[in-house]
C-alpha cells in the first residue's frame, strides 16, 4: 500500500475543486483524518456538518474526518447517508461549512471529498483547497484550544420540503420513472416523490444502495448507462426518465420516446423558467453547454454569461453576477436560491413542474429549446492531453471563419459547428463536446476531432 500522506500522492489527489482517489493506496482514513483536521485550520470553522454517499469506505472516511476536525477544535454534525445536495442543503440551512465523502460517477475503487464553505460556498483550489492540501503535506497543525463534540442530525424531510418550495408539481399525473443506479438518489427520491402524493406515479429502478455498482456504473452522462432507464420508459408507457449520478447531483433526462434528453436543453427550460419569476435575471451557462442557451436567453430578455467548467468557477460567476441560474451540459444545474448549490434533483423538479403543467408530450415541451444537434459528451483516453490538445488547434486554427479560445480546454467556433476538448480533471481523459447546425455537420466535426485526439504521437 501507497503512503497515502505522501506528499507526491497528496498533490495528485487533491483536485481542482475536490478530492478524488482510489482507496486504499491514495484515500484513506488517516488521509480523511488529516484533512479534517486541515479543512477545520483553514475555513476557521467552529462547527461543521458532514455527510457521506454508500460506498463501502464512505462511512469510515467520514467518521475519521470527523475526528481529525474534532481534533482541531470544531464540532461536527454527522448526517450520515446523503447526496451530496442535501449536505450542500444541510450547509446552506444550518449556515455552517461542510463536507461530503463522495467520488460521484467515478467507480468503485474511488473515494473523495466535496468541501464547501458555510452556505454551501464552494472551496476550491483557489479558495482554500491549496491551503488545507498543503497543511496536510506540512502537518503543521495549530494547537488546539478544545475539543470538539460529535452529533446527529437527520436533514433529508428539511432537504425534500425545501425543494418542493422552490419547484412546486401540480397540473396533471405524470408516470416518472426514476434510475438511481444504485447511488444516493435512492435515498433522496423516496423522500421527495412521497410529497407529490397521487400526483406522480413513481417507477424505481437500482434505488437499492450498493457502492460496487452492481447494475451499471452510475454515470449517466455515458449513453450505455441510459438504457436501462430507456427500455423502462418504454415498457411502462412513462411520461419521463429521469437517471441520477452516484451522489445524485447530476440529472440526465430520457423522453416519452426513450430518446436522450441533452443536458443543454434542460438547462435552457429550466432558465426560461426562472427568467418568467425573474425577467431580465442573469443565466450562467458553461462553454461546452449549446450555443442554443445564450441564444434563448438574450432573446428571453435575460443575460447569458459564459464560464468556465466546474462547480467552483460556476458558483463565484454566480455570486459575482446574483445569477439567479447555472446549467452546465454535463448535468449539473445550480440555483440562487438553494445557496447557488447544484441539485439534481431540483432540476428534475423543474422538469416535472413544466410537464405537469404542460398539454404535450415532453418531446413536444422541448422542441423550443432544442435548435441544434449535440454529440454529447465522447472520452477519450489520451496519455498526453495537452498535446492532444495542440495537435487539435493546429489543425483548426488558421481554418476560414473560425476563432478559438482557451477559457477551458479548446474551444472551436464556426458559424455552422462548434466544439470543445477540455481534459478531465480526475482521469487521464479527453473529453469532446460537438454540436452543429445540422445531423450531418455535427457528425463531421465530431469524427474529423476524435481521428485528431486518437492519433499516435
């Protein structure tokens, strides 16, 4: 086994905007313990709130991460199982810092930690990431003055009441079915559909909590992981599919057809519906999100700013602006007022609160919002990303008509196609997002880039 206080292994697991790494030999719990301990030093916390998602090491990380914040002088709220938008909730509604235990989408083998400010305020590597990594290399911990106390608090009623305030359901009976993937929406969703009464019919499927991911892997942002939920949409005659990611954050739509529901589309009905409670509000859309957004947007009467991708950079853009929404085509989807926090499952409350109130089918709902065709995101393994990247913007850049920029990654605009290549922060991994004016263009740029990421040397 790795010595995972290693300072080599610290830097490689401590991430742009969380901790993310295998278990036993990168994340541990005297690697949890000692982060604790930093995360309390840094923040300046007096009390935190700590949740944790049903992977077999969760718990005891947790717990250990308890200790070490004990052990700086903090005292810790344990609200056990969680997603990891009930313990931004849980921040936001007890107004203190908090941490969750959590590798999201990644597999089995991987663990880490989601770090937030009070009221969910994000910590990322240049917001007090870098410093609780670097006390955690030194270990030059403050004395503590007290030890703190361990307790208990269940948040998930709270965490279900307060999304349904701000996404209310009514109109007609919709059949949903919903696609945990063995993740933690199969403990968030019993909680808020049981509040919708008759008002949907719910259909579950994987809700059972299990870490090894026995069904598929929790990641809905890859197509393979949707059909499951696909075929169920279609035998039971559902009105939607909804699939949550391993810490159900992230909501991916399926239609009445058993068609994959873009994430861009969703983020532009969600910020149309909260331009008509806000006119003239500010919309946060990151730059691999359809160029269907910002146009929607402006011509809604709102304003559309572009960002960066992550939950970090999205969250200061948001509080930079008083945006009142963020949606990212990865499927995250973040709200003013749940703390600028990501909720998926607020945004599937959106969706449900449209279609229940709408006369069409959900095809039919979002053909408004849909105006050019999306590769969805396409990974590549690449064993050097930056120059993957490279080799890609000395093909296109000096090419007639189009413009470049290194926000994140490469994006590559023309007036009838655009794409970007941005590499993964957890993963040795290219990721490509394309979209054109039409089927056909959007294949050919999306093909002509792959060939260009994928080629030797």
């Amino acid at each position: 086994m790795a010595d995972t206080l290693d300072p080599a292994n610290i830097a490689a697991i401590f991430k742009a905007y969380d901790v993310r790494g295998t278990v036993p030999d990168q994340l541990d719990d005297d690697l949890a313990r000692a982060t604790g301990r930093a995360y309390v030093q840094v923040v300046g916390a007096e009390t935190v709130v700590v949740g944790h998602d049903m992977r077999p090491s969760s718990p005891a990380m947790a717990r250990a991460f308890a200790e070490g914040a004990t052990t700086a002088g903090a005292d810790v709220v344990m609200i056990g199982l969680a997603s990891t938008d009930q313990l931004y909730f849980a921040s936001g509604h007890l107004g203190i810092p908090g941490a969750m235990f959590t590798a999201s989408h990644n597999p089995a083998q991987y663990n880490g930690i989601k770090m937030c400010r009070a009221h969910a305020q994000p910590i990322g590597m240049e917001t007090g990431l870098a410093d609780i990594r670097d006390l955690v290399v030194s270990g030059s911990f403050a004395e503590p003055t007290r030890t703190g106390s361990v307790s208990e608090q269940d948040v998930l009623a709270a965490y279900a009441d307060h999304l349904l305030s701000l996404a209310p359901v009514a109109g007609r009976r919709l059949k949903v079915v919903v696609d945990a993937g063995n993740g933690m929406a199969g403990h968030t969703a019993p909680a808020v559909f049981e509040r919708l009464g008759d008002q949907v019919e719910l259909v579950p499927m994987y809700f059972e909590l299990d870490g090894t991911f026995p069904n598929h892997e929790a990641n809905p942002i890859e197509a393979e992981n949707l059909r499951d939920l696909q075929a169920k949409v279609l035998e039971t005659g559902a009105d939607v599919g909804l699939a949550f990611d391993g810490d159900a954050d992230r909501c991916f739509l399926v239609d009445e057809t058993g068609r994959n529901v873009s994430p861009s589309t969703l983020t532009a009905l969600i910020a149309a519906r909260e331009l008509a409670k806000e006119p003239g509000a500010t919309i946060i859309h990151n730059l691999i999100t359809s160029r269907a957004v910002p146009e929607l947007v402006t011509e809604l009467g709102g304003t559309p700013v572009r960002t960066r991708v992550g939950h970090s950079f999205i969250k200061a853009t948001m509080a930079e602006t008083d945006a009142i929404f963020g949606g990212e085509h990865s499927g995250h989807f973040y709200f003013r007022d749940f703390w600028r926090a990501d909720s998926g499952m607020l945004a599937a409350l959106h969706a449900l609160a449209a279609l229940a109130g709408a006369d069409v089918p959900l095809s039919g709902l979002l053909a408004e919002y849909e105006r050019y065709p999306v590769s969805g995101e396409i990974n590549s393994t690449v064993a050097d990303q930056q120059a993957a990247i490279a080799r890609i913007e000395q093909e296109y850049a000096a090419r007639d008509g189009v413009t470049t920029d290194r926000l994140d990654g490469l994006t590559v605009s023309h007036a009838d196609w655009t794409f970007n290549v941005r590499p993964s922060n957890t993963e040795p991994l290219l990721r490509l997002n394309a979209e054109g004016r039409d089927e056909a263009t959007m294949a050919t740029i999306r093909d002509e880039v792959l060939a260009t990421i994928r080629q030797e040397g």
